[in-house]
C-alpha cells in the first residue's frame, strides 16, 4: 500500500513540475494565450475580446479573420489607457495593440507587424497599415532670438542630439492623451532633404494653425517600440511665452 501511495506522489509531483515548466516556459517566452469572446471588425483593424487566465481585456490587431471560441496567442503589445476610437464612438478603458496574432503557439509572432504614424492613433483604429505621407504646407515662419530653423535642426542633427533646442513653426497636427502625453507636428517652412515636419512630445496644448516657440531635449533614433520609430524628435517640449 505504501508503494502505491508513493507511486501516485511521485506521478502527482512529476506532473505538477511539468505543469510548472510548461507556465515557466510560456512566461519566460512572453506569449500570451487567450480565448476570443468577442469579435468586432472595423476598417483595417479587429478588436478582439479576449480571457487571458481567468481575466478580460480588449486586443486591437491589424486586421484578421477570427472567431469566437479560438485560442489565440500573441507576444508583447502597447497598453493603452482610456482609448478613444472615434470609428466606434467607444471608449476602452484599457486595451492593448499587438502586431498580430496567431492560432500556432510555436508560430513566428506576429507575422503583420503594423506600420503606423503616432498621427493617426487617435483616429483608428491605427487607421492605415503604412504610415501617410506628410504633406508640406506653403507655411513661412521666421525664427525668433535664439531660435534654430527646422532645416538647420535636421542639418546639424548630431550636433543637436540630447541638448535643448528652441524652434517657432506652425503647428500642422495635434494629438492628445497618446501613451500619455500630447503629440504636436510643426512645419516653418524650411527642409533639409526633404525633411521639414518636426514632431514634438509635450505636456503642453496647441491648435492647428497655431504659430508657437518650444524648447526641448532633442532625441534621435527614438523607438517608443510598436512600430513608433523617429529619427529625430523633440521631447519634453514646453511653449515659450
């Protein structure tokens, strides 16, 4: 009897050390498994209702054809807090942009990497899947005392990597509450290679149409991850009166 009691331990325990592996080994991979609840089907993008251990949440993923009932899995993603999609009228109190997910655990993740523009998040549903083309507005600003032109600010790029920086332009797109904090583009009127859009990230609003001076600590290849690459960007912006 003692042996059979011990056998069934030992089973018990061997299993439970699988079990622990197979958690381990998911968590250590970060691949998320998740049963679809709800789908919703919008331009260019699905939303996705999803459990996750016993837990619900919201996934937006490049568009897809997915069904209630399936187990899907994912690798990272971008949280989002009190999103807005104006397409919806709805707002998520939390949801989480994956670059695609599959029905294969052992699949490569995720395969339709979205190519998105910081622009266009709040109109999304990350609206297209390749960044729009800026267009340049016939905009001339002059530069006021201890200014730089967006031109010169391109030109001399390395020059002004990680100092602070004062540029006057024209604000062309404003974006509020993106990973919380406010996304403002800017256009004086010059280029360098065909580089005249200076995006800034701020705390600070403004309206399109708005002739304003920051200053901020300039960045250069800055990836916020998702897919939010920019190889020059103002940070920590703040108006100057």
């Amino acid at each position: 009897m003692k042996f059979y009691i011990s056998l069934i331990i030992s089973i018990v325990l061997l299993s439970a050390c699988k079990t622990d592996k197979k958690e381990s080994d998911k968590n250590k991979s970060g691949i998320h498994e998740v049963i679809a609840q709800e789908i919703i089907q919008v331009k260019d993008y699905t939303y996705m209702r999803v459990m996750e251990d016993g837990i619900e949440k919201w996934l937006a993923v490049p568009s897809i054809e997915a069904e209630v009932g399936k187990t899907y899995y994912f690798k990272n993603g971008m949280e989002m807090p009190n999103f807005e999609s104006r397409e919806l009228k709805r707002i998520f109190p939390t949801i989480y942009f994956v670059e695609g997910v599959s029905t294969n655990p052992n699949a490569t993740i995720i395969q339709n990497k979205v190519d998105t523009n910081i622009v266009d998040v709040n109109t999304i549903d990350l609206s297209s899947k390749s960044k729009p083309k800026l267009e340049k507005k016939e905009i001339k600003v002059k530069p006021i005392g201890g200014s730089i032109t967006i031109e010169q600010l391109y030109k001399n790029a390395k020059q002004y990597e990680g100092k602070i920086v004062k540029v006057r332009g024209k604000v062309t797109k404003f974006n509020p509450a993106i990973m919380n904090k406010n996304w403002i583009h800017i256009q004086d009127g010059t280029e360098n290679n065909g580089k005249f859009d200076l995006t800034l990230v701020t705390n600070e609003e403004a309206k399109i149409g708005d002739i304003i001076v920051i200053e901020g600590k300039v960045s250069l290849n800055k990836d916020f991850g998702y897919g939010y690459f920019y190889e020059l960007i103002v940070e920590n912006a703040v108006l100057v009166k």
